[in-house]
C-alpha cells in the first residue's frame, strides 16, 4: 500500500516512514500542504501532522476530504479537546497524539484500512444489514446506502465516510436502538473506544449537516437509533 506522509519534523518523518517501510508499505514524504495536495491521489492512506509552514494543516485537512477519499489519520503535538474535535469533524478517520507508541500507530492504521477497504459497501451490508443496499426514508430524509448518498428534502448532503458509515449502519435496521460498543466495533474495529468522543462527534456532524437534529436520536445510557422528523410522528427530539 502506498502511504502518503505530510510531516515537516525530518526526525519524525524517518521514524515513520522506517515503520511503514518495514509493514511493506511505500512511502512519500512531503512537508508542505501544496505538495500534499499534488500526490494524495496516489495515496492508499495519509498520515497528516498539523503542523505545516505554510497552511494550518486542518485546513489542509479540508481541502483534502474534498479531493480524495482516501484513509487520513492525524498524527499530531495538538492534544485539546477542541483540536481532536476539530480534526474528527474536518474529515480525519483517526487522531494520534505525539508522543505516541509506534506499534499502537501501526495497529490504527491497520484498523482504518481494514474499515474502509470496501468503502462502497455500507456497514451492515451483509447478512442482517441494509437489506442488500435498499434506501431508507425517515422523514424528508433519504439514505441510499448503494450509492452512498443522503438526501434531505430532495437535496443532497454530504457527510464524510465516517459519518455516513454510522448513518448508514443505523438505517440498516431503523426500528431498533444500537449500542455504543456496537457502532464503536463495527465502524471503528474498537469496542473498547466507548470512552472517546469520536462517535458523539460524528454524530453532531450527521444532525449539523443534514439540519435534522432529531434524525439521529440519543437513547441514554445506552447509544443512539435513526429518528424521524419530529413533524412527521409529532415528537420532540430529546437531544433539543
């Protein structure tokens, strides 16, 4: 798999691409956003620092989930709440905070290509899923987990891989709530991410972005359910 990896840090860049190397993966190293945007279409998965010279590299980090829809972690000294918040919204499919173990990195990367190796196939698809990529209406809204597409009123929204992956795993089977372990495993590979905030925040995306709060609905202590438009059944959404 050839690796795309945006790092300026000389020191960092070695480590890194010694330890893809040795997965047998081919790296490009590029230090700066323009370059980034040059070859990522080359890329199997991207490994993006936020640290560049001459772009902020969430902005990067955009303009990249605009171009491509390759596997992209961020690998990073910001460790705030509100970068890693801002970085899962921006379209990153993981977040990795320098310091960090190497192994551990390896093992996310692994998972993140894993899980969006056959991204045209939405979560569920098999046996038990989307009843063979079927479209589902809730509302004004429409899944089409074949095409990969959500409609809102006729008009189409788009939300990242991630947060279309968890909305297409809950239409799957609309009438019943999910578990927050069960989203976390088979979007993320990692039950035991409950304690992150990864899912919430792509979640907040899914409502943002489609401007129907009550489309994904919370069930308290327990995870989270498609919901249909409060006009259609007569319901407040409980998350207002």
């Amino acid at each position: 798999m050839h690796a795309l990896l945006v790092e300026d840090d000389d020191r960092m860049a070695r480590a890194l691409g010694t330890a893809l190397a040795l997965r047998g993966h081919t790296v490009r190293r590029v230090s700066r956003a323009l370059d980034a945007l040059r070859y990522v279409h080359e890329a199997g998965f991207v490994l993006l620092d936020l640290g560049l010279p001459d772009l902020d590299g969430l902005e990067l980090l955009r303009r990249l989930r605009t171009v491509c829809d390759a596997p992209l972690i961020v690998v990073t000294a910001r460790c705030e709440e509100r970068d890693v918040v801002q970085g899962l919204r921006a379209g990153a499919d993981d977040y990795v905070v320098k310091p960090f173990r190497m192994a551990e990195l390896i093992a996310r990367i692994d998972t993140v290509r894993r899980r969006t190796r056959a991204q045209g196939e939405p979560p569920g698809g098999g046996p038990g899923g989307a009843g063979g990529g079927r479209s589902v209406r809730t509302g004004d809204v429409e899944v089409d987990p074949a095409g990969r597409t959500v409609t809102v009123a006729g008009s189409e929204v788009r939300l990242t891989r991630r947060e279309f992956d968890v909305l297409a795993l809950l239409a799957a089977r609309p009438d019943e709530a999910h578990s927050r372990e069960e989203i976390l495993d088979r979007i993320w590979g990692d039950a035991f991410l409950a304690a992150s905030r990864s899912l919430d925040v792509h979640v907040a995306g899914i409502r943002a972005k489609t401007g129907r709060p009550g489309l994904v609905r919370t069930v308290r202590g327990f995870g989270y359910r498609l919901g249909a438009d409060p006009a259609v059944r007569g319901e407040r959404d409980a998350d207002r």
